[in-house]
C-alpha cells in the first residue's frame, strides 16, 4: 500500500482571499504560516523517510507551504503544479468586503456560508465553476496523486481546507449541503493521511494539528 498525505496551506494573508490588494511578488504565507509550514515538515519527516511525490496546486499559499514543508527533507523530489487542487474560487459577495469582515471571524464565516449554499444549490450566476465541477476536479486530482503512491511510496500534496475536505465528503458519503461544515475547522498546516490500496482511498487520519497545538503558543489559526 501507498500513502497520500494531504496538509492544508499554512496561514495565508487576506488578499490571498481576495480581501484588499497586494504587491506582485507579496509573499503566499504570512510569517506565522512559514512557521507553521516548516513544523508540519518537521513533523512528516519524522513519519516518512521521504517522499516520492510532491505536489500543490498554483495558488501561492500552497506552493509556498510545499516549498517549506520540503526543506525538512535532504532530498525532496521536484515539485509538481496541480491546479485542480486549487481551492474553490470565493463567491463576489465575500471578496467585494472591506477587510474589516475578513478581520471578524465569525461575521465572515457567516457570509460564506452563505454565498456556499447559494453556490452548493446550483446558483452560479457569478461563478466560473459550478460546485459540481469543483467536486469532480477535487476527485481527478486525488486519482492522479494516488496512481503515484505505488507499494511502499508516499506522495505529498499541499491544498486548501476546501478541496481536503470536498474529497472526505465524497469518501465519507457526506451531502454536498453538509460539506462546509467540515472545513470551518480545518486547521492551517494541518495533517490528513489517506492510505491508497486495493479497496481505494482510506481516510486514516484527518486535521492532525496536534504539533501546533500547544499551550499559549499562538501557532494554531484557521484561516
């Protein structure tokens, strides 16, 4: 059997959102998610020899974390861009806030819970992709990661809350309307282990964050 660990992007700052505006060459994390990026390689190296494998999708915040998640390893394999595991686009009704919002946690969870049930329904009136493409991308990406963890192989792929917990619903069984739920936990730099065999895709273990976890160590966010 193989094994597909999946780790959600560290921190990221809000125009990573779409909240306000940034220079080009901004960076994908912000200091505390370079941190949080290099403990969860810590971490893996401490799991995993290596791995044989490593991916992310294009946005900045997953190829910055895959980039500093490598460097716990003496010989990282090169890097592969997948951009069908990018998250999910955020609805107009979330980016076109002053960050004020963005700042208020709960003010703006509340808001994409909105605009996700609006786009989980099929409104796509002001969407590129429709949840149904979102879901089936997520799943294409984990088929190609998965086809490259062979017996014995580890694969590594950096993504967001979002398309992580997209493919547990569909392994689980979860509703579509049941999905966000999943993801409002989600821990920056967090750890999910899939093992990849002969029954398929097993979810071992999900939104491992003990490693940030401790005490008043100020290392744990959501977003």
């Amino acid at each position: 059997m193989g094994a597909l660990y999946l780790v959600r992007h560290g921190q990221a700052p809000a125009h990573a959102y779409g909240v306000g505006t940034a220079a080009a060459d901004a960076p994908g994390l912000t200091d505390l998610g370079f941190v949080q990026a290099r403990l969860t390689g810590d971490v893996l190296a401490g799991l995993v020899p290596g791995f044989d494998a490593a991916i992310s999708g294009d946005l900045p915040r997953q190829a910055a974390t895959l980039q500093s998640v490598l460097e716990a390893f003496d010989s990282p394999p090169e890097t592969t861009v997948d951009p069908a595991w990018n998250e999910y686009s955020l609805p107009p009704s979330v980016t076109s806030v002053d960050s004020s919002l963005y700042d208020d946690r709960a003010r703006y969870q509340q808001a994409l819970d909105v605009a996700l049930t609006g786009w989980i329904d099929g409104d796509t009136a002001d969407e590129s992709e429709s949840y149904t493409e979102f879901a089936t991308r997520t799943r294409e990406a984990t088929d190609r990661a998965a086809s490259l963890a062979g017996s014995g192989k580890n694969v590594v792929a950096v993504s967001s809350a979002g398309t992580i917990t997209q493919l547990l619903a569909q392994l689980w069984g979860v509703p579509g309307a049941q999905w966000p739920t999943l993801h409002r936990t989600f821990v920056n730099a967090s750890i999910t282990k899939l093992i990849v065999g002969r029954r398929g895709l097993q979810v071992v273990s999900f939104n491992e964050h003990a490693h940030l976890a401790g005490r008043d160590s100020g290392l744990m966010t959501y977003r």
